[in-house]
C-alpha cells in the first residue's frame, strides 16, 4: 500500500473521532507527557488502534493520542513518540508528524529530555532549540518522494517567530531558559565520554535520541516548529554519575511545572 493511501486511512479514522481540526500538535518526549493531561474535553486513542500506526515501548511514554483544547488552541498531542532504536524506519518514526499534517495541523512543539553537554548547563535546565545536527546516519526522506520538495530547506528547521515568543513568554514568567544546539543519536545506548567530547567540538549543547527526524519531516511537510529539551542529566564525561533513565525520569518531574507554564503559554499565543 502506498504511503499516501496509508495517511489517507489514517486521517478518517481519526476525523471519525474527533470534531474538529487541530492547529498544534505537540510531541511529549519522557516524563513530559504530563502536559496531555492538561488538555480539556480530551478525546483519548491508544495507538494499537490508530491504522498504520507503530507502539511506544519505552517507559514514560504513555502511548496514546489526547486530541482536545488547551490554553484555548485546538491540539492533538502525542504522549509518547517513536524511537529509531526501537527498531521502527525512520518512516514510522515519523509517520504521526504526517498525520498531523494531513488533519489540519500548522505548527508544532517537540520537546525531549536530553543530555547536557555545555558545561553551563545543569540538570534541569529547559533548552530551546534553535538548531540540530543529525548524527543518525539516516534521514526519513530517502526514498520516494510525494509529500513535499524533494530538498527541503533546512536553514531554519526550527521557527525564529516561535524561538521569540518562546523567550518571551518565559521572561513574562520568570521561568530562565537556555538556547542551543540539539544532536540526535541513534542510541539507545548513551555516548562514551569520547563522543561526548566530539559532540562539543562540533558546536552541540544537548544530546538526545530522538526529535530530529520529526523535525525533518515536519519542515518538509510544511509546519512551523519550535523545539524545547528538558536537560535530564549530564552527558558522559561531564556527570560524576553512571547515567540511568530513571534519572531521566526524576528530572523532569522536578521541573514538570515550569514546563507546563512555558508550553501552555506558547500555545495561547500561537
């Protein structure tokens, strides 16, 4: 089946659902998903019902797409996203951002938890990100192309508009975010501190496993991003500490109410 046919499917069993078109799409990385619980009047579709949809399997990802209103905006938010490493293509990694598209959405929030490699960072720290390397060795766009340009222009995959708004909000409110440069590894294991070393010679400030070929693909879909890491832990050399995902799991329950404040805001103003 093509994948056109496939978003097609997609699109009407989820319309079969739902009264309304969304206008933001958020991707709720791990132990972010809380933010979905904020959505009013929710509309809750696991996964493993969705067509041609792939299923989370990691931890903090609760599985599920909660389509409702937030902060007054029509939203359908991801709570829980695809990895590479789980062993799904790039094509189902990305396959949500597609739908997103097709149902009526225009601009987008990732968010992740991510490592910190700049030494100014600590845990705990919310990052925009205002550009990424793509260290995965793949990109979800090689093969057939028939959702948009066959090169995308990448010179600015994340919104400056929204990067903007995103520090301003957050000045408002007295929440203090950092800007950087987010690098997307295949995983899952972390970086050996040689990697790590690598990764700040060639101008990252985080590291993570995943956002990177959402990004991608929501820019050759034609959206409008904006990006926000949780810094979860220290990166490898830089931490004291064995790094565990359980770690990564307390951090960001830590800062879950200065994050639910900045994205909430952002998303009344977008």
């Amino acid at each position: 089946m093509k994948n056109s046919e496939k978003i097609q499917q997609t699109k009407e069993y989820l319309l079969s659902k739902i009264k309304f078109c969304p206008s933001v799409g958020l991707v709720l990385g791990s132990g972010l998903g809380i933010l979905a619980e904020e959505i009013e009047n929710p509309v809750y579709i696991n996964y493993d019902e969705i067509p041609h949809f792939p299923v989370s399997t990691v931890e903090g990802h609760e599985g599920r797409l909660v389509i409702g209103n937030l902060r007054g905006k029509r939203v359908i938010a991801m709570q829980g996203r695809f990895h590479y490493y789980e062993g799904h293509s790039l094509d189902a990694v990305t396959y949500p951002i597609r739908i997103m598209k097709a149902i009526g959405v225009q601009q987008i929030i990732v968010t992740n938890a991510a490592g910190g490699i700049n030494p100014s960072f600590k845990t705990g720290d919310l990052m925009i990100i205002k550009d990424h390397i793509n260290l995965t060795s793949q990109n979800p766009l090689i093969g057939p192309n028939s959702e948009g340009l066959r090169f995308p222009d990448m010179t600015e995959a994340y919104s400056k508009s929204l990067i903007n708004l995103a520090k301003e909000i957050a000045n408002k409110n007295k929440i203090n975010v950092l800007e950087g440069v987010y690098a997307g590894m295949p995983g899952p294991s972390y970086e050996t501190p040689a990697e790590i070393k690598f990764l700040s010679v060639i101008g990252a400030d985080a590291v993570g496993m995943s956002t990177v070929p959402e990004v991608i693909v929501a820019k050759h879909s034609g959206l409008e991003v904006l990006g926000i890491s949780c810094i979860s832990n220290m990166a490898a050399g830089i931490s004291e500490y064995s790094l565990t995902h359980e770690e990564v799991m307390e951090t960001t329950e830590k800062i879950k109410a200065q994050f639910l404040i900045l994205v909430k805001e952002i998303v009344a103003d977008m």
